[in-house]
C-alpha cells in the first residue's frame, strides 16, 4: 500500500496571503489529523476529520481550517498568513474508529516571509 | 488536560551504549505512541502501545498503564539512531489528537 503522502512538500508564500495544504491517506483509512510542527511549540494538533466530517479541533485560530472529501483526501487552509504560521504541517492517517494507528506523512514545509 | 513529558530533553552517548528515554503523561490514554525524526526530516512512527513491550530490531518500547509511564531502549545505539525521539499520547479512533511531549535529541558518538 502506498504510504501518505502531502502535496507540497515546500511552499513559500508572503504575509497575508492564504495557502492549501493537501494530504492523501492511505488508502481505506478513513479519518485524517493535522497537526503542526514549529521549533518553540513543537508538534500541536490542528484538526482531525472522519468521513468528511471534523471530529475535533485543537487549539488554534479561526484561520487555520481544514476539510475532507468522499475519497478521504484532505486539504487545510490557512488565510491571512502571519509569519509564525512558518512551520511543518504533518498529517497523518488512521483507520478509524476503533483504531490508534497513525501513519504520518512527510510534511509540508510552509515559510512565510 | 494531557500533558506528557519526557526526560531527558538531550542525549549524548557513544556507540554500542544502552539507551534509555523516558515519557510519562498526566491522563489515561488509550494508546501511546514513540516517533522518530531525523533532522530536516519527516516523522516517522516506530510504536504503538496500549499495554505491555514491543520491540523491533534493536528498539524496544514499554509501557505502565498505572503509572501512566513509557519507555524507549534501543539497544547496541548506532550514530544512526541519532534523531529526535517524541512520545505522543492519545485517545482511540483518532477522536483525540494527539498530545505531544517537546521530545528527545539523542546523539549517537561514533
């Protein structure tokens, strides 16, 4: 089975612009996670989707949303960037309900200068 | 709220050394899990546990469900066990996202 996989993998973009981020899960898992890596915050979960349908939301600002679709790819989208959106984003896909299992993604490495 | 720590923050040890991480969080979890990241890279996931040891390779990961405690050993440590090393904790079905400790740079001296 293909692992996940994230598109792009590097992304720069400038203050104030908006930015889509992409995640295909592996195939039959069901729900996916975001989550972001910065170096003063470390890994922090953004969202989490099951069958298209947001499950549970961390603890960040409205900006910063997710969705996913019928085949269970995902896409986050965070508009009005600001400079400490820089940062990895890692998503990662698990079965589903009753599953623990994550499988993470390579990231997208989003600068914004 | 969960909170997970971990000890040490920085590990620097020589080649062929037991080693030792340790992770301990602040809630009952229904799973915990150890992650890898080598510098620039992405992450990858080297445990699931709900209960008891697992091991692979020279990896072995444990876990206390009542003292709310985990461990990673890695045996016979190689400079390509050097990486950052980060326990996570969870609820099942992904209906929790994870919680994560600030993880463990481990350096492996030749």
């Amino acid at each position: 089975k293909a692992g996940v996989t994230q598109t792009p993998r590097y992304l720069i973009k400038t203050r104030g612009q908006q930015v889509t981020l992409s995640c295909s899960p592996i195939s039959g898992h069901r729900s996916v996670s975001w989550y972001q890596q910065t170096p003063g915050q470390g890994l922090q979960f953004l969202f989490e989707y099951f069958s298209e349908t947001q499950r549970n939301k961390g603890n960040f600002p409205g900006r910063f949303s997710g969705r996913q679709f019928s085949n269970s790819r995902s896409e986050m989208n965070v508009s009005t960037l600001e400079l400490g959106d820089s940062a990895l984003y890692l998503c990662a896909s698990s079965p589903g309900l009753g599953s623990y299992e994550q499988y993470f993604g390579p990231g997208t490495r989003l600068t914004v200068t | 709220k969960n909170e997970v720590e971990q000890s040490p923050q920085n590990l620097t040890a020589q080649e062929g050394e037991f080693i030792t991480i340790n992770c301990s969080y602040s809630v009952g979890i229904s799973a915990l899990h150890w992650l890898q990241q080598h510098p620039g890279g992405g992450i990858v996931s080297l445990f699931m546990l709900s209960s008891g040891k697992k091991k692979h390779g020279r990896l072995i990961a444990t876990i206390n469900i009542q003292e709310k405690h985990s461990s990673l050993h890695i045996t016979a440590s190689h400079p390509r066990d050097s990486a950052v090393y980060i326990c996570a904790s969870g609820g099942g079905g992904g209906a929790d996202g994870l919680t994560f400790g600030k993880g463990t740079h481990l350096i492996i001296q030749p």
